[in-house]
C-alpha cells in the first residue's frame, strides 16, 4: 500500500489557483496549508535567483520577482511537518539548469554545478531528501550529456544526504532518443543518483515500457497532467499524447514501484481543483 508520506504535491502552479504569479512564494505557502496534503515538491524558479539571470525566457521579466538566496527560500515557505501543516519531501531545481550543465562553455557548466548545489542546500534546509533536476537543455541542438553528466557526478560527490533525480525531460535534439539518453544514464552516473518519470514526458515520446526497465534506478514519479471528467468522474489527462495515467501508475506498481508519486497539475483554476486532483490521485495510487 502507498502511504500518504509517498504523496507529494508540486508548487510550480499553485500561485495560480488564487490569480497570483508563478514566483510569488507567499502564495505558494499559502496555497501548500490550504490543501489536503502533508508533502510538497517545491518547485525553485529562475527569477528568484540573485545574481544568475534566468538562462531561458520566462513568463515574467526578472525584475518582477524577489531575489532569495537558499536560506530566505526555506524561512518564506516556513514549512513544518509537526504542527499540522505540510513538509518538503523533495526540491526541483531550477528548470534552466541543463541549459548552464549542458553548455558548450565550461564556465557555464560551473555556475550549472553552484545552481545545483544551491537547490542542494534548499533541500537540507528542509529536510527534504531529493533534489529533481533537467541534466540537458530540451531547446538546444546539442545536449552534450557526456559534459554534463560529468559535472553533474562530481557536484553530487559534494553531498550525499540529499539524493539528486535525473528527470526525462524533452529532447530536440538530432541524435539519441529520449530513451536512450536515459539508457546512457544509467550507465554513465553513479548509482547514488536517481531518476524522475514524468509520465507527460514518457507520453509524448510513447515510451513507458521502456523507461519502466529503468524502475530500480526511479525514485519520483511525476504524474503531471490536467482535471477532466467523464461517466467515470475526475480524472487526469497528460500535458501531451495518449497515455492513459491511470494505467500507466497502475503498471508502475505492478512493477513494485512503491516511492514517491509527485501530483503536478496543469491548468488549475482554483484550489479546488488541487483537493480534487490529489483525491483522485491517492486513490489511484493504493
């Protein structure tokens, strides 16, 4: 059986469903003691970095959003687990950092390994025991995954008490499939460093079986998806492609998947829409 302690809830959208911006915090926390939830994935966004401007385009300029360093992260979520609120049982790291680990600039590739033991350092300060992170950039023509698993096998020697999650993010370019990046993973990291499914992302590229073979190494599955409802009722439909969730997390635990499930919800409209979403969810995952 899954506990509730194996069900997480990602931040990224959850600004969203009080009208607030993506980077406001505040709402954010608001949002995570709202909600019937006892674990969040806090998600780390580009903007609230100082000193590094966001690698990519992001929804809002820079100058929109507070700059936090890794301590001000932890103190504005003010998480607690003890008193009835929710706890950090994971951190993602910024969503730009495979464009910095993947760069052809060797100095890029160091300011990606300081992104990420940032991300590190937000985790230990809540206690959460994993960091998820994108290891190449999904818009470059070259994902130069022998570089940047390099540096992301020495960054992750630094520390070992917060485990670091390679997720299967998109791939545009020319050369190995998804999967197979994902194969050569396997092989070129060591064994201390995990995986994230994101089940959107296999359905895009159709290739759930085949990242199940990689199961042993999976530590965070991300059912990322959308609230619809049919004769059935609520259910979740993928970000892209036809994968039908509920089959794929029954699959995964046939499979003897038992970690974390991470809830991230495209499109909420309102807080609602999260309580419905997540009670969905555990009820698919028992």
């Amino acid at each position: 059986m899954t506990s509730e302690r194996d069900l997480v809830c990602s931040t990224g959208t959850m600004p969203a469903a009080v009208g607030r911006r993506y980077h406001d915090i505040e709402a954010v926390r608001d949002v995570a003691v709202s909600i019937p939830v006892r674990a969040v994935e806090v998600v780390l966004h580009p903007d609230w970095r100082p000193g590094i401007p966001p690698r990519s385009e992001q929804p809002d300029p820079p100058a929109f959003s507070p700059d936090y360093c890794p301590d001000e992260i932890v103190e504005r979520m003010g998480a607690s687990g003890n008193d009835g609120g929710f706890r950090v049982s994971s951190v993602h790291a910024n969503r730009d950092l495979g464009a910095f680990l993947s760069s052809a600039d060797p100095s890029d590739r160091k300011t990606g390994s300081k992104i990420l033991l940032d991300a590190v350092k937000v985790a230990e300060g809540f206690g959460a025991n994993t960091v998820v992170m994108h290891l190449w950039d999904s818009w470059s023509a070259d994902t130069r995954i022998r570089e940047a698993a390099a540096v992301l096998t020495d960054t992750s020697s630094v520390n070992r008490s917060v485990v670091i999650s390679v997720e299967n993010i998109p791939v545009s370019a020319r050369g190995p499939a998804q999967i197979e990046i994902m194969r050569m993973l396997d092989q070129l990291l060591p064994d201390r460093i995990g995986f994230t499914l994101d089940l959107s992302w296999s359905s895009m590229y159709d290739n759930l079986c085949e990242l199940a073979q990689l199961l042993p190494r999976v530590n965070n599955v991300h059912v990322q998806g959308r609230l619809s409802s049919d004769e059935r009722g609520p259910q979740l439909i993928p970000r892209i492609g036809n994968l039908d969730l509920e089959s794929a997390i029954r699959l995964l635990r046939r499979k003897g998947y038992n970690q974390q499930w991470t809830l991230e919800l495209n499109r909420p409209r309102d807080i609602t829409d999260f309580r419905v979403a997540l009670d969905y969810l555990a009820r698919v995952v028992q």
